[in-house]
C-alpha cells in the first residue's frame, strides 16, 4: 500500500495532446502496456535522461531525435511500452527501438526521427517487437485528449497507483493546463531513477525555455529522491509545451510569465515525484530528510543521500526503532572534509535527538518511538558549517520491498 494521498487528480486536458493505448501483451495479458501521445504540430519538447552508463535502447534513440529536432521538426508522437526495459539488449535492442519508431511513422506519416521511444521493466531481454509493432494501430484508434489515467495505468510496471498532477494557470488573461503523469516505485535514485514522466502544457512556450524549466524543475524534485539508491538504465522525463491555448510565445525568461510556469511547473514536478516515494515498492511511511548548515549544496545532498540511502536507517524507520546512532553513522560515512562533529544537530521531528554531536540531555526514548511510529517523518541535520540547505524524500524498506524484487521476474 502507498503512503498516504496518493488518489488520482482531476486531470485537465492540453490543447493539443491526445493520448491512445493498447494490450500488446509485452509481457503480461489483458493489460495496458502501450501508450502512444499524439503532440500538435509546432508542440516544443525538451528531456532529460539517464545518466546510467548502460542507458537503454529507447533512451539513446530519443536523445538522437531530440537532437536532430533542434534544427529539424520537432516531435510528433511518444510511444512508450511497460514489462520489457529493452536495456542491455545490444544492436537488436537499439534495431527494435527504430522499428518502433520506423513503424508508428509510416501508420502517422511524420519522420521516424520524429518520434521518442521509451521502455519500462525487465532489463536484459529482447522485446516482443512483432506483439508491440501489432498495438501501435490500436493505439492509435483509441486517441483522445482524456486519457491521461489511462496512460498513467497503461506505464506502470510494480507501482501500485497512477500517478498524476494538474492545474489550471492564467496568463494575461487566458487560462492555461499543466498536466502529468509518472511512473516508478523501486530501482529509484536520481540521476534520474526508474521512472517516466510526462508532463505537457498548451502555454506557448520557446523551445530554448522548455529545456530551461525542464531542468531547473528536475533539479529539485526528481533529482531529490530515493528508493534504494539504483540508477535505472530507463530514466526519462519529457516536457511539452503544445502552445495550443494561444497568448503570445513566452521567448524570455525575464518574462514575468515565465516564473508564474516555473512555479506551477516545479508543483507538478515535485508531486509526481514524491507520488514515486509514497509507492516505493513496500514503503510503509514517507520520510523527508532536510540537511541544512552545509557549506554547499554538494554536501548537504551527500550527507541526505547517506542517510536516505542506508538499510540500516531504513530497516529501522520500518521498525519504528528510534536508533539515533545509525543516523549520525551515516552523516559520518557521507565524506564531508574536516566535519566538525562537535558542531551536528539532529531531529527525529520536533523533537531533537542528538545536540552539539552527542546524546541530546532531554531526548527519551519514547519521544523518539513515538516520532518513528507515525507514517510520515522528517529526520532534520545542522551541519553548524555554513547556511546551505537541502531536501530529499525517501521511504522505509520492509519485508515487501524484498518479496517485490525477489518476485518481479516471475
């Protein structure tokens, strides 16, 4: 079970996205497990990948498109399959992926490099390509702009929920959406982590500013969290911006516009991800880790992940064991130069569990067990080294998340 609201949003639709899916059976019957969406022409689109060093099949043919687009058109269609990662699958896996793109382009009549493939799952096996070449024409019967749930359910892999977010936002006077999906719940560690996202506006937006909100977003929201520390080979987030609304083309950042996007645009992207971390594979409770008194960011963000990261922190947030001494062993190991150790606050919550590098005199036991009970904690460091500051979300381990994995392939 999630950790709690994870309940599917209203979900406004975008002028000029249409979305259609199809069972092509990649790995499992009677499901959806393949999403195609229909992007308007004139649609700009920025993304941003894996940096695993076995990036998968689709993700290096879609940062060859995304290049080619810069001085080309731009992409028309986004086809995305669930139950087979097509990773690690050599010259057959990257021949698939173009037969895919090869395949939609022909039944759509736009240039294959038009096109940006995505895969979700299992690492390691070829596609089913015949079964997936064979839902690309169901697909595509079925688009319309009000299938976002579906499309949200047709890319889940262990998730336990759709994920989505949505708003409306005026812009000198003209009403605008922002709206999208994710998908992940293990192998989770930025850089990105073993989720898709898709999110798309029909703002008018350049293309150059797209990319530019696209990575200052993902920098803060799913650059900031964690499951088990896994970089998956799959990773992608892709931002569109339709322009379909009408308004004159945001092409500044200076525009005063632009920030009214980046806010909405950081809120969408920040509950995507955190819908991640409420369904990481077993997760129980929700943890938030705030380091602050870093010196940069760098250090704050290593000192988070160690903490975020460790089975034992982990194992213990399960247990609802207040075990103090292995979060300052994981502040520790983060490889801080000349910490001050004398100089670190530490807070379970409210209430304070460790103080000026030691046993906090007031801290008892059950305020702490009655901290670790709750489903949703935040662990808060002070460095005392400097006024950086840094957040990531995280969950427990329990015993599911290893009947999970151990299962998955079954």
């Amino acid at each position: 079970m999630a950790v709690g609201d994870v309940s599917f949003p209203k979900m406004w639709t975008v002028a000029g996205v249409k979305i259609g899916s199809s069972e092509a059976y990649v790995r499992y019957p009677n499901r959806r497990d393949l999403v195609i969406f229909e992007l308007a022409e004139g649609s700009n689109t920025a993304g941003v990948f894996t940096q695993n060093a076995f990036a998968a099949a689709p993700v290096v043919l879609s940062k060859q498109h995304l290049a080619k687009s810069l001085s080309a058109e731009q992409p028309r269609y986004l086809i995305i399959n669930t139950g087979n990662a097509n990773a690690a699958t050599g010259a057959i896996g990257l021949e698939n992926a173009e037969k895919t793109c090869a395949h939609l382009a022909q039944l759509t009549g736009v240039q294959s490099h038009q096109i940006l493939p995505f895969s979700t799952g299992v690492i390691g096996e070829q596609l089913p390509i015949e079964r997936l070449l064979n839902g690309i024409q169901p697909a595509l019967d079925c688009l319309n702009a009000d299938s976002w749930q579906e499309a949200a359910t047709g890319i889940m892999t262990t998730d336990t929920a759709p994920k989505g977010a949505s708003e409306q936002f005026v812009l000198n006077g003209i009403t605008y959406c922002m709206t999208g999906i994710s998908k992940g719940a293990g192998m989770i560690r930025p850089n990105m982590a073993t989720m898709l996202s898709f999110v798309a506006t029909d703002a008018p937006i350049a293309k150059n500013l797209v990319e530019q909100l696209l990575k200052t977003t993902v920098e803060q929201t799913f650059n900031r969290i964690t499951i088990d520390g896994d970089t998956s080979t799959n990773d992608a987030c892709i931002f569109i911006a339709t322009g379909q609304a009408g308004g004159q083309e945001i092409q500044q950042s200076d525009d005063p516009r632009y920030q009214v996007v980046l806010e909405v645009l950081s809120r969408i992207m920040l509950r995507l991800a955190q819908l991640i971390v409420r369904d990481g594979e077993g997760a129980t409770k929700f943890i938030t880790v705030i380091v602050e008194g870093g010196a940069n960011t760098q250090e704050c963000c290593d000192v988070a992940y160690s903490i975020a990261e460790s089975p034992l922190i982990k194992t213990a947030l399960f247990a609802s064991d207040p075990n103090w001494g292995r979060i300052v062993m994981a502040i520790g190991k983060a490889g801080i130069v000349q910490l001050d150790t004398s100089k670190v606050q530490v807070w379970l919550g409210d209430v304070q569990i460790c103080r000026d590098g030691g046993a906090a005199l007031d801290y008892t036991e059950e305020a702490g067990a009655k901290v670790m009970a709750e489903k949703e904690i935040t662990i808060r460091i002070d460095l005392g080294r400097g006024t950086a500051r840094d957040t990531v979300y995280t969950c427990d381990f329990s015993y599911d998340y290893v009947k999970i994995n151990a299962d998955y392939r079954s």
